[in-house]
C-alpha cells in the first residue's frame, strides 16, 4: 500500500514536471530544419519548394502556430549535393537546433538524407521525392507528396492508347528517379497494348544525344518518352529537329514544365508534352465541365495569391505548391499526434488521408504517395494546356504532332 | 521503284480533290458547361469514332458553353444558327429550346431532356415532326426512384430540402413529381426556388442535422455543385440526377449516364448527318440508367449502406 502510494506519488512529480517542461516550451518556437540548393543546378526548383516552406509556416504562425507554439523555419544551402545536405541535417538535428525536418529537394539529395531522419526517428515529409526506391528499403520515417515517378507519364500512354499508337522508345538518364520513372512507364505501356522497341539510358550531364536519337529514328516509334531533369530535356527537344526524328507524340519528365524549357525552345517546343504534379489552373477545372476541383485543392487559391504576394515575381511551379503542401502534413501531423515524438507524428501521417493545396495525400505504409494524381500538358503557341486527365481538362490534345519540316 | 513512283504521284491530285470533295460535317455543340467537355460532347465524339466519322476529318465541332447561364443561351443559339453549321447537338431543354426558337431548318439533336413532349420540344416520341430529335434522359419520372434511393440509404430520413432555379421549367416539374411521392416514402419535401447566388447561401441556412438534399438536373447558376459542397462540408447526404456527381464526391445517384447519352445520340447525329431527317427519327429514351453509391461519402456522412443497396448498384465508388 505505502509502495503504491510513492508510485502515485512518483507518476504526480513526473506528471508535473513534464507539463512545467512544456511550458517552458511553449515559450520558445518549435523549429523545423531543411536544406534546400539555394545555389547550383537544382537552385530553381529547390528555392520554388522553400518559398513553399516559408509561406506555409507563415501561415500556420498566423493561425496560432502549433502545440501552443510559434513556427521558426532553419533553411540551410546543400548545392543540391548529397554529402552536404547530410551533413547540414545531422548537426541540425544532433545540435539540438530542430525538433522537426521537413525534405531536401532531388532524389539522391533525398535519399541520402532519409537515412539521417531514420537513425534519429524524425518522421521526415519529402515534398520533393517520386521515387519509390527510396522507401522500399524498410525506412519507415520518410513520406511522398509527389505521385511516384512510376505514374509519370500514365498520361501519355493512356493518351495514346485511346488514339490507337502501337509502339513506345523510352531514354533516360541513368539515375534513381529516371530508372524508376523507366520500369513504371514500361510497365504501364504493357498493360495498354503498346509494344516497347527501344529503351536507352544515358549517364548525368550527357549534352549530345545523336547517338541515341539515331536509334530512336531507325526504331521509328509512334510515342517517344524521355525521363529528363532540365538541360537533358531541352538538348533532346532540340537535337530531334536537327536530327528530324518525328514521333507522333514527345514527352519528357521534368524540365519540361519550366518556363525556360519554351523561352529557350521558342517553338521548338510547341507539341512537347511534359508531365506536372500540379498547375496553379488545376484549381479552375471542373469535371466534365460542371463539378469544380476546388475542394480537392483547399486553400489553394489562397495559396497562388499570397505567394504571388509575398514572393513577387519569383517562379511558382509545383514545387512550390509540393512544399507548401508537405509542411501542412508535417504540422497537421503534429497536431494530430498532439506530440513531436517521432513514433506518433509517424503515426499520425500514416492515417492521414486528405488534401493540401497539392491536392490528395495519403501514404501506404511505406511512406509511397498513393492518393495524388499527375497531369499531363502540351505546348501549344506558347502556353502550357492541361490535355490529361482528358475528363478533367477542357484543353484537347494537338495530335499527332507534324513532323519537323510542317511546323 | 520509278513506276511506283510516278503512279503514286499521278494519284495525288485525285486524292487531294476526293478529300476536298466532302468538307468535314460541322456540328454546333450548346450546353451549359464551364469548359467544353461537358461529358455528353465526349461521348457524342467517342460515338461518331465508332460510326466512322472522325473528328477533324469527318467532322469539326463549334463548342458553346454557357457556364450555368441561362440568358446566355439564345445568343449562343442564334450565333451557330447564323455560323450554318450542319447540325446542332445540345444538352438539357434551356439549350434545346433555345436551338429550336433559333432554327426551324438546322437539325437539332437532344440529350438530358427530361420530357421532351411535355417542355414541347417534340410533338409525340415516336414521331419528332419537326427538326428536332434526340435522348430522352427520363430525369423527371426518375424523381420519385432517387427519393427512394436516398430514404433506403437513410431510413430515418424525414425531410428533403430541394433547391432549384426558379426560371427552370423540368426542375418544376421534378418538383411535382417528388411532391406526389413523398408521402408514400415518408418524407417531407421542401422546395426552394432560387433566383440568385446570394439567395442559395441564405437558403442553406435553413438545413438541419439530418435533412438530406435533391439536386437539380440542371446546372443553372452552379447550384447543384454548391449543393454538393454543402454536403460534404456540412455532411448532409445528398442524391443527385447522374454518376458523374457520385464520382466526384456525391452520396448516391439515380439516373441516365451523361457521357452514355452522347454515345447513343452520336447514331442519331449520324444518320442525320448521311442525309436522314431528323423528324423520321424517333425520340429514344436512355438506354444507360444507373444507381451509383459512393462508399466514401456514405462513410463520411456515417451511413451504413445497405447490403441490398451494395447488391443493386451498378457503380459503386470507393
């Protein structure tokens, strides 16, 4: 009896220490760290995604913060380099400096820094992320917005099944996100009926594609598919003129989506298809012409306005939207799990199955996004048309795509 | 190889004139969408694929949407009437009418006509006798089906607030025929004429927990996507005309298929087009009607779906 009363006793001393702890703590701002490239080849992109960051905190601090606290966001500059971005991770958070983290920006970046979130059970959102790799390798801490790369381009092949294409060539660079973006695109091209003839990796800054595209001339394939980043995709677009290679329809991956890919091309671009995670226009469609999309992006019109406000001028792409979209799980995450611990934010993250101004989450339990849906685009006279999915978008697809010398 | 050759190039110019020949059919599109692909325009072009008639090649389409605009349907009427297209296809009676006051020689072809003698489109179904023809969507006689719908989903569902724009003759008649059958399900209908956006928002306020909704067939002023906003903000079920509303998030639905209506009016679009008139085509009535459940919902809005209904449905999302 006396034992159990100095355990009652005990649990009353520790119950009050952890709530005095807690008000310690409710003064001071909950800190979430990233590294992002603000420098280098992937600084566009990267910087797109921390706007996305900064406005989200922003907002969630005009709302109250959470867990009673203000947000504080530590941005550090990894160059988009692995090493570095571990390392800018791991003393955040082994320095005490965080008590959440929120993604990198570039898949290797990304997987590279998921093994520091693992050893230290700090669930980790990867606004940037598409590869499913990365989480087939019993992590349990890291989790997709972006639809899997695997998906890409359901919209192409979907698009030129429904137009009787019969063959597909598939290049791309020879990395993670590419490979995976290759057997998933493979595999959807089997399951429509079409036939693969070719399929070509090429290394990391390859600049001349003519080889290759050799290739693709002689195979000849109604639909050609490239899994790009930015440089690659233009030197294709532009080398398949030189070289007069005319599938009836061309895709490429990211890169594609960029403003720069048209001013560069001008048009050289026009029917080039590219594939998006999310266009600010989304917001405006409505299913078969009569249901709006709006409420599969809550916010997000908000979101379009105060960032065009807050970041004057500066590029809104999908990142952007992503990173935005990625923090709010983070913190409804932390809410829900009423907690930073580690173990119940994952938890709480796992149950979720919602929209952010990116549009649908939810994750299977190994962390792989299985609720958001791509788009897919076309160039046409300067301006990037949503053409799938083809229920959704009022723009039509200019098909098939005239060879070199008609255009 | 020479001879191939010359012969192919001598073909040419007969070729170039064979295709110049027949210039694509133009068809006028009217309906009251805010995009154009309103999904009887898909279904028509999927329907004309299949009958051989190819878009671009065979065929060209002029799209006028009227976003939920009912004024501005004439005009659209009255400017394909003057473009001279060959045919104009329209979707619900304000654009059919509006086709038929805007052209006596155009052959109009209809779909989600509710009642097409009792709007006085057509004189009788079985023969048009006039230059116009089309899907009968059944929409009003379904009424009574999608109350009960929605009263087996919800047995203890009393009352049903349904909102309608005021100026829409088939949404009155829908009411008439949901009056007529509530008392047998049960339920209370409460009709609601609206006849602007403000007026909707304060007539919303007059929902309770535990009322349900019944949505127009016709989109005048948005009304049924804000009714299906408010349900599932609000979780009030609701039932609605088509599948298309359950796909994107509506409780459950009784009625003819939109894109199906498309599909089967492109055979009469066809035959017209090849010369047949369209007062020698009888009025079809829907041949897709389905009963859709999305599950989703039903769990959001905590309702147990029934097995029979799970064993009825024919579409069901999850």
């Amino acid at each position: 009896m006396r034992w159990g009363r100095a355990v009652i006793a005990g649990f009353v001393f520790t119950s009050l220490s952890i709530s005095m702890l807690a008000r310690g703590d409710a003064q001071s701002p909950l800190r979430i760290g990233a590294s992002l490239p603000q420098t280098g080849p992937y600084a566009g992109p990267g910087q797109n995604q921390l706007r996305g960051y900064r406005l989200c905190v922003k907002d969630a601090n005009e709302k109250g913060g959470v867990l009673g606290r203000r947000i504080e966001l530590i941005a550090e500059d990894d160059q988009s380099k692995a090493p570095t971005a571990v390392a800018i991770y791991e003393r955040l958070i082994t320095q005490g400096k965080v008590d959440a983290i929120l993604g990198p920006y570039y898949a290797p970046v990304v997987e590279a820094v998921a093994d520091v979130s693992e050893k230290h059970k700090m669930p980790m959102v990867a606004p940037a992320g598409a590869t499913t790799s990365i989480h087939k390798k019993g992590r349990r801490f890291v989790f997709m917005m972006f639809s899997p790369g695997e998906v890409y381009l359901e919209g192409l092949i979907d698009m030129a099944a429904r137009r009787g294409l019969k063959t597909v060539a598939l290049i791309h660079e020879d990395t993670m996100f590419p490979r995976g973006l290759a057997a998933g695109t493979l595999e959807l091209a089997r399951k429509r009926g079409l036939s693969v003839v070719l399929v070509e990796a090429y290394p990391p800054r390859t600049t001349d594609f003519s080889a290759i595209l050799t290739k693709v001339r002689t195979a000849n394939p109604d639909v050609l598919a490239a899994g790009t980043y930015f440089d690659d995709a233009v030197a294709i677009t532009r080398q398949l003129r030189e070289l007069n290679v005319n599938p009836k329809m061309f895709a490429v991956t990211v890169g594609g989506d960029f403003p720069e890919f048209y001013q560069i091309l001008g048009r050289g671009a026009e029917f080039v298809y590219g594939a998006s995670q999310w266009e600010a226009e989304l917001v405006t469609f409505r299913a078969g012409g009569l249901i709006p999309l709006a409420r599969q992006y809550p916010g997000a019109r908000e979101f379009v306005e105060s960032y065009r406000k807050e970041f004057p001028g500066a590029a809104l792409s999908y990142h952007s939207a992503s990173g935005y979209g990625g923090c709010q799980v983070l913190i409804g995450a932390i809410r829900r799990a009423g907690s930073l611990d580690g173990e119940k934010v994952r938890d709480a993250i796992l149950t979720m199955d919602l929209y952010t101004v990116f549009g649908a989450f939810k994750v299977d339990k190994a962390g792989i996004q299985i609720a958001h849906k791509m788009a897919m685009f076309q160039w046409q006279d300067g301006k990037k048309v949503i053409v799938w999915p083809e229920e959704l978008a009022p723009g039509k697809p200019r098909f098939p795509t005239p060879p070199w010398s008609q255009r | 190889m020479l001879m191939a050759l010359v012969v192919i190039a001598a073909m040419l110019p007969f070729a170039a004139e064979a295709q110049q020949a027949r210039r694509p059919y133009r068809v006028g599109v009217l309906n009251e969408a805010w995009a154009a692909n309103h999904p009887t325009v898909e279904g028509l072009k999927a329907g004309l694929r299949e009958l051989g008639l190819e878009e671009g090649r065979d065929v060209t389409f002029d799209i006028r949407f009227t976003e939920g605009k009912p004024e501005a349907t004439s005009l659209a009427a009255a400017e394909l009437a003057r473009a001279g297209v060959d045919l104009i296809f329209t979707s619900n009676e304000v654009a059919t009418l509006a086709a038929k006051a805007a052209t006596q020689r155009i052959p109009v072809v209809f779909t989600l006509v509710g009642d097409p003698v009792a709007t006085g489109i057509v004189k009788a179904l079985a023969r048009p006798e006039a230059n116009l023809t089309g899907i009968s969507s059944l929409t009003t006689e379904l009424v009574p089906k999608r109350l009960e719908a929605l009263k087996t989903l919800i047995p203890t569902l009393r009352r049903v607030f349904a909102f309608y724009h005021g100026a829409d003759v088939p949404s009155s008649a829908a009411i008439v025929r949901a009056l007529e059958a509530a008392p047998r399900l049960g339920l209370e209908v409460v009709p609601r004429t609206v006849m602007a956006p403000e007026q909707l928002d304060e007539l919303l306020k007059q929902l309770r927990p535990g009322d349900a909704l019944l949505a127009p067939d016709i989109a005048t002023m948005d009304i049924p996507a804000v009714m299906l906003e408010v349900s599932l903000a609000s979780r009030i079920p609701a039932v609605f005309s088509s599948e298309l509303w359950v796909s994107h998030g509506g409780l459950v639905s009784y009625g003819a298929d939109y894109r199906a209506q498309g599909v089967q009016a492109a055979r009469l679009v066809a035959k017209i087009l090849r010369g047949t008139r369209p007062q020698d085509l009888p009025v079809e009535g829907a041949d897709k009607i389905d009963l859709a459940v999305n599950l989703k919902t039903a769990r959001l809005l905590g309702v147990t779906v029934p097995r029979k209904v799970l064993l009825r449905a024919d579409l069901l999302r999850r």
